[in-house]
C-alpha cells in the first residue's frame, strides 16, 4: 500500500471535520462552502507534448538551453492555444510550465530571441531529427509541395506580392516550401519570398537532401507544373529520378504530337514509353462527373443572368443592349467559358448560343491526368508510381493543418526574417507532435479534423 497526504486536518474546526467524514462516506454536507479550494495550474496536456516530444527525439535534437526550453513552450502553446507571445506568456500563467519545463520568469522578448535561436539551428535540428527518426533505414522517396500564407501589415522582410492561394486581396505573402518523406513526416521546412514561384523552390531542396541529409538516391515526388525542364536537369545531375504531374496543355501538346491518344484515358491505369520518360495515364470517372456538373452550373448561371437583364431591358426600353452584353461576356469570361458561350442580341434581348463544338472539345479530358516519371518500370511498377504520386496528399493534409487547422499559422504577424523562418520551424515541429498522437488514435477510429 502506498499514502499520500492531500491535507492535514488537525487545524480545521471539529464540526467542519465531521461534515468532510461524512462528505467521504456518500452523505450530504450543509457548510461545503467553508471548504476553502483554488484551481491549480493545467498539467495533463503539457505533459502529454512533452512526453511525445521526447519520445520523438525533439528534446534530444534541440537540447536543454534556456532558448530551446522556450520554443518547446511555443510549441505547446501553437498546439494547446493560438496568440501572439505576449498572449502565450498570460496563457502560461495558468500551465505548470515551470513543473514541467523548469522555466520560468520569461516574457515576450525572451520568445522572439528564441525564435530567432531556433531559425540559427534549423538545419542542425532538422538533420537530428532526421537522423533519429530514420536511424540506418533511409527511404529514397520524397514528397515535396509549396503553399503560401498572407501576412498582416507590409513591414515583413520577406513579404511580396504573389500568387495568393489563400484569395486574400491587397494582403502580401510568403511562401512556404514543405519537404516530407513518403509517410508525410516533415523533413524540413523552408520560407522563401513572397514572389517566389513555385519552380524556383525545388533546387534549394535537391541540395538540402544531398549536403544536408546526406542522401544517395532518391527519388523526387512535386506536383504538376513544378518540376519543368530546369528542375529536372538539377535531378538529373546527381542520377536522382522524379515523379510528377504535367498540366492540361502538356497534355494536349502529346496528343498532337501523336505520342498520347484520347482512347488510351480509362478508370484503369496505362502507360505509354516514350524517348525513355514514362506517362501513365488515367481517367478519374468521379472528377470527370464533378467537372461536368460544375461546367453546367456555370451555362446555367449564366443563363439566369441573362433573363435577369432581359427582364431589366423589357422594363426599361431605353436601356442599353450592348451593356448588358458586355456585362454578361465579363462574367463568361470570369468562368472561363468564352469559346463555349456566344452572347448575342435580337430584338432588344440578349440570347447566347451554345458551341457545341468547343464544348466538346474542352469535355474530352474531363477527370483526365497524366503521371511523368524518369523512373525505370524495372525499378517501379506503374501502380507504384501512382500511389507514390497521391502520396502528395500527405503534404497536402500538413499544410492544412499547419495553415487552418489545428496550428494556424496564419495570418502572419511578424517583421524580421529570421522570426519568420523560425516560427515556420515551430510550426513544423508542431506538426510532427500532432501527427504522432494522431496516428497512434487511428487504432481507436478517430479521425483527424
């Protein structure tokens, strides 16, 4: 038998000590109010990211410095709440941090020097890590991906007008480079300007994993449009293979020039050889439905569209037919509908006709996708190397997280460039935290949100 003492009672008054005897025994007590109780410091889920952040060689890889004991905190703080530093430092207050982490007396300034700490030590950290997860079992296969993430204010230092995937106008951004492994475990995280594209991205990541990591072989896994020309020589160069995706107009181009055929597109997988670059193609069935319904929502909206304005001209036969007509080829246009729709006038009413024609054309490669990939068949079968290439949603599923999810990451409300690149790196690590706890409750059936 183990006691602990919770309280000594000796100094209560006998009538209070009576009531709490019989408080114990299930019976009712008339003067509980005088039993004197505080709420103590949130242990359980601190302890909880700092037991899985051990256990994961986080702590090992970023040491016991005063510095790194307070980007653990911000680590904690990214998963359990979300707020600048100041705001962590009051949410603190009510966490044992300093039973658990040892810390205490810190305030914002400490957590943007820890920032700019951990930006110094990313690559150290991250080829621990690596090293501690992969330990002698080194995969080849990587999984690689960008985003972009708005930014308050205009005084970042890394800040830029760009492609804004989050439809965020008048915001600059960053952008945001992810490597994974093809489990989607970060490897490494990289933020680049916000005018960056996507392409120009890749080779930072081919020489991380040679001179960083280390790795011999491996094969590149980027999303369509990507990996173009210059991205593949810098592959190429060190006997590295790629697998990738290429765009509509690709498409079209290797049909034109004989070496794909529209009949070849099917539910089941194909692939074509050519000038040893290998295609395997695909007709997504449920994406070419999807496509489709979209397609006749848009004639459909613009349909109604017009017998709004129809309806405006009987109103007002002064109005003009030619107004109403542009307005309508605007909105066609924003649909990316023109060669299909024709706006037309007769007799004071706008009419459009259908081009049956383009319709049909632009309908052939509905669901349709193509797979591009150096990899030798003796090496990977094609049904490899699709599931390779949908391994990118993994990526994907992180960037969610990281961006809108549980971590938030956005919008952004830093300045110097290092803070930036280091609370990425946070962000990063959080997610590795997340992701382990979440793959263990898989077993229970509970999915992640």
């Amino acid at each position: 038998m183990k006691h602990k003492v919770i309280s000594n009672l000796s100094s209560w008054p006998e009538e209070l000590v009576n009531q709490f005897e019989l408080l114990l025994k299930g019976g009712k007590v008339t003067r509980l109010a005088d039993l004197k109780h505080k709420q103590g410091k949130a242990y359980g889920a601190i302890k909880v990211i700092y037991e899985v952040a051990k256990r994961i060689g986080i702590i090992q890889a970023m040491g016991e410095s005063r510095a790194a004991v307070l980007c653990l905190l911000m680590i904690m703080g990214r998963i359990l709440t979300n707020g600048s530093r100041l705001y962590l430092c009051n949410w603190a207050l009510d966490e044992a941090i300093e039973e658990v982490l040892k810390i205490s007396n810190f305030d914002e300034d400490n957590l943007y020097e820890a920032l700019d700490w951990i930006c110094e030590q990313q690559a150290k950290i991250e080829k621990k890590l690596f090293k501690l997860r992969k330990n002698k079992d080194i995969e080849e296969l990587f999984l690689y991906d960008v985003t972009s993430t708005y930014l308050e204010g205009m005084k970042n230092e890394l800040a830029d007008w760009g492609y804004n995937r989050d439809g965020k106008k008048g915001k600059k951004q960053i952008v945001i480079g992810l490597l994974t492994d093809k489990y989607g475990e970060p490897v490494s995280i990289e933020v680049f300007k916000g005018n960056t594209q996507d392409p120009q991205t890749v080779f930072p990541q081919i020489k991380k994993l040679a001179q960083r990591f280390a790795i011999k072989k491996v094969v590149f896994v980027g999303d369509r449009g990507m990996i173009k020309s210059e991205q593949i020589e810098n592959i190429n160069a060190r006997d590295w293979y790629y697998i990738t995706a290429i765009t509509k107009p690709q498409i079209e181009k290797l049909r034109e020039d004989k070496i794909l055929q529209l009949e070849l597109f099917d539910e089941n997988l194909c692939e074509v050889e050519y000038d040893k670059i290998r295609y395997i193609l695909r007709r997504n069935p449920e994406r070419k439905q999807e496509i489709e319904r979209s397609r006749d929502s848009k004639i459909e909206y613009i349909n109604k569209k017009i017998e709004q304005k129809n309806k405006y001209l009987a109103e007002h036969p002064r109005a003009s037919v030619e107004c109403g007509i542009k307005h309508i080829a605007e909105m066609v246009d924003k649909l990316k509908l023109t060669k299909i729709i024709e706006p037309q006038s007769a007799q004071h009413k706008i009419t459009y006709a259908i081009n049956k024609e383009e319709l049909e054309e632009k309908s052939r490669l509905d669901g349709c996708y193509v797979i591009k990939t150096d990899v030798p068949s003796s090496q990977l079968e094609k049904e490899i190397i699709h599931e390779r290439y949908k391994d990118l949603t993994e990526v994907e599923k992180a960037f969610r997280t990281i961006k809108t999810g549980l971590l938030e990451i956005r919008p952004l409300f830093l300045r110097k460039e290092t803070r930036t690149r280091g609370y990425a790196f946070i962000c990063m690590i959080s997610y590795m935290v997340t992701k382990y706890i979440w793959d263990r409750l898989k077993v229970l059936n509970i999915q992640q949100e």
